[in-house]
C-alpha cells in the first residue's frame, strides 16, 4: 500500500516512509493512496481466529511486500499481548471492549502496532527516534510499547504540570530507551515542537525522527483490524445491517473503522457518536465546518474543537460525498444522557461502560430507534474505547457501583520527574537530546 498527501495526488510514498517521515514535504497529512480489497483474507476466517493471527493475514497483502509473513506474525505477536474482546448482548447491540491494553484505551492498539512494525522496519538500519507530544496517557501508552525496541528512542514532550505513569527505570539515563522532557508551554508548543523537529531535515535526519502521534498513518491504519475482527466473531450471527457506534474526538478511530469498510469489510454504516463538542456534525451531513469553543463534559476525550483528523476525513468526503452521507450517521449526546446510559446498561446488561462508550452506546440507541434504520434486523457493534476504572467517579456517580482499580492503572497515577526541563523552543530541544543520549 502506498500513501499520498492529502493536499496532493502527486507523490506517493511507500507505508516504510509514511511511518517513518510522518508529514509528507507537500503538505497535509498521509493516507492511504490507493485501496486494497482483503477480503480473500479475512471473509472466511474462522470466529475462533485469535487477533495476533488476524494481524498477521491482513498485514502482508495489506503492506504489499513491505511486511513478509514471517515478518507480519513477529510484529503481531510482539506487539498484542491484549486482545479486543466482543460480546453480544441481545440481538441488537454488541460490544466491542477496547480498553484491555496496558493504558486501558483503545490507543494502546494503534501504537503497540506501531512501535513493533517500526522495530521490524528499522531491523537493519541505523537508529530511529520517535518524538510524541502528550499530556498524560498517551505517553504513557507510547512508552510502554516502545521500551526497549532494539534501535529506537522514544523521546515524549510534555507541557508544564505533573507528569505521571511513567517507570524511571525506563529512563536512558538508566539504560533504558525514553526520554521524557518537559516543555515550559503548552500541549500545543510540544505538538509544534515535534512538526518543526520532523520538518527540520538535519535535525530529523541526524536521529531519524519521526512521531507517535496521530499525524502518523502506521498508528491510524492497524485500527481497522479490529473492526475485521468484530465483523469475522460475528458475521454467522449477523441476519440484517451491520453499524459501528464510534465515539468520536479527533475522529481517528471513525477514520480507521471506514478503512476497514474500504478493505471490503461489509457494513451499513458508523455512527459518529459525539458529546457537546458536535461542531463537526454538521460537516459529516455536508455543511462547512465552523470550529466551536471547546466545552468541558464527563467524557473528556471527546472534548476536541478541531479534530486531527480533519484533513483525512475531508479527503474521503470529497472522493464521494453522497456516499459518505449515507454511511456515516452523526448524533450528538448530552451529559445526563450519558450518565443515564451507563446506568441502564449497567442494570440491563451488567456491564459498566465508561462515559466514551457510554456516549457510543446512547448514539447506538438512539440510532437504532429512528424510523430509517428500525426495519429489518440492523445489529450494532458500540466501541467501549476506555476502562470504566479510568472515569471511576462518573462510573460510580452514574451506577451507584464501587469500581475497583486494576494495579496497572492505578500507577498512571503516580507522579514522575522528567529527564530534562527545555524552552519551547528547537534548538532547546536538540540540546537536550544531545546531552542525554
Ligand atoms: C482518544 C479517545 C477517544 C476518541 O478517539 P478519536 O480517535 O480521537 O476520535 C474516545 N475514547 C477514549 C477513551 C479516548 O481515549
């Protein structure tokens, strides 16, 4: 598969120097240039397949000899020790629980796949860095499915406050391979931090520098296996439409869940499931896009005023708008709201979702409940993007349940120092880089 910029058809780049460069020279951001249709490889899968083996088929035909099957079933195996788990509830609705992963988000998918393909990648080769912008969980996330990768560094920028989860033992000063640096500034100083590090040719050719953010497409295409793998687990059951209910912030996981559509997944449709922060609903039904201020709510991750993404959605939208439309279905959902589904899921089902899933799940109820779709048997799979214990005090507000906390995120908690404390400025930035490794 080859990648092109969004702002250009002209370029294409093999998925090694996506990953690896991140920011195409045109401008924009990378996605796929063309499509593969995998379904020879995944249609016909058995429901018991294990998500490593999923992995493991789809990526060499999907990568195109850039990744042989013995490489693919490495990066697999290396890189998913947790898997996503589906569960049926009734005949309407299943659940497809992403948050089993070290961080207890569905990140943990996208960037333990990239960290292992990177490795595999780089096997050969002089070293890399990865340079990754953060506040909190994220890099934790990244950190631990990049230590100890043979010739990488990951090297996380945080914006002044405390910063947590993280293991010093870990560190590059104590022979391990992260470098966490704190930047006097903002989240958004460190995020343009690391594009002028990536667009600065000695600098990022001197390290090898590329990122775990989301500007990288090797952290945005492996969601979509898990969309393969909720469709191969239930297709036999499956007797009308098939949805996903995404909740969206800088709508990534929507992005990757159309890939999987692309990929020849058969599906109905994705609902863009949102809280207050719906400024984009109106550009999925074809409006311009007019940014909002962002408002605080119980499901922060979606507290977003412009996605990301926005560039890589615009690009499918102008492919085929109608077609767009139809598939993808945005619905907005309101705090109570939220809070009142985790309580009906909890007493219904004996499930406690966290307040992103739960936004999911009330957009699916809602969704399902609208005249266009109630016909026939439409079966929708909700994405519990995160751990109920990481919202433990909405969970516990919503159901009246005590959520215990597992050890391993308890200790996203726990305050730690950073390696070095820089201006926000690049050539701080290589001094403290210089001096450390
Ligand atoms: C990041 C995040 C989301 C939003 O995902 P996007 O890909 O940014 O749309 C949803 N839920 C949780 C728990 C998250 O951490």
């Amino acid at each position: 598969m080859q990648f092109k910029s969004t702002q250009s058809n002209k370029v294409v780049v093999s998925f090694k120097d996506a990953i690896l460069r991140c920011l195409p020279q045109e401008g924009g951001l990378y996605v796929p240039a063309s499509v593969m249709d995998l379904r020879q490889f995944f249609l016909y899968m058995d429901t018991d397949t294990a998500y490593p083996e999923l992995v493991a088929t789809v990526a060499p035909p999907l990568l195109q000899g850039e990744l042989n099957p013995f490489s693919a079933s490495r990066v697999a195996q290396s890189a998913f020790a947790f898997e996503p788990e589906i569960q049926q509830l009734d005949e309407r609705f299943s659940l497809l629980s992403l948050y089993k992963g070290p961080t207890g988000i569905f990140k943990d998918f996208g960037i333990a796949f990239l960290a292992a393909v990177m490795e595999e990648l780089l096997k050969n080769n002089s070293r890399g860095m990865v340079l990754s912008a953060t506040r909190g969980d994220t890099g934790v996330s990244i950190a631990h499915a990049f230590y100890q990768r043979q010739n990488i560094l990951s090297c996380l920028l945080y914006p002044s406050g405390p910063i947590r989860g993280l293991d010093p033992s870990t560190f590059v000063p104590q022979g391990g391979n992260i470098i966490p640096i704190q930047v006097r500034g903002t989240f958004d100083d460190c995020q343009r931090l690391v594009i002028e590090a990536i667009k600065d040719k000695p600098f990022a050719e001197r390290y090898g520098i590329s990122t775990a953010n989301a500007l990288n497409p090797g952290r945005l295409l492996p969601q979509a296996f898990y969309y393969l793998y909720a469709f191969i687990k239930l297709k036999k059951q499956l007797k009308g439409d098939l949805l996903f209910s995404v909740p969206c912030g800088n709508f990534g996981n929507l992005i990757a869940g159309l890939y999987a559509w692309k990929f020849g997944m058969p599906v109905r449709g994705f609902i863009a499931a949102m809280n207050a922060n719906n400024a984009f609903g109106g550009f999925l039904k074809g409006e311009a896009f007019k940014p909002q201020q962002v408002i605080s709510t119980v499901s922060p991750a979606l507290d977003v005023s412009v996605p990301s993404n926005y560039e890589r959605l615009l690009s499918f939208y102008e492919e085929a708008p109608a077609v767009m439309r139809n598939m993808v279905f945005p619905a907005t959902i309101d705090d109570r709201t939220t809070l009142g589904i985790m309580d009906k899921v909890w007493k219904q089902y004996g499930i406690l979702l966290d307040p992103h899933g739960a936004v999911a799940f009330a957009a699916a109820d809602r969704i399902m409940a609208s005249h266009d779709l109630s016909s026939g048997d439409a079966h929708v799979v909700v994405l519990a993007t995160g751990h109920p214990a990481r919202e433990a005090e909405s969970v516990s507000k919503a159901t009246g349940q005590t959520i215990s906390i597992p050890p391993r995120l308890g200790i996203l908690r726990k305050k730690t120092d950073p390696i070095a404390l820089i201006k926000p400025h690049l050539d701080a930035l290589e001094g403290a880089i210089a001096s450390c490794i």
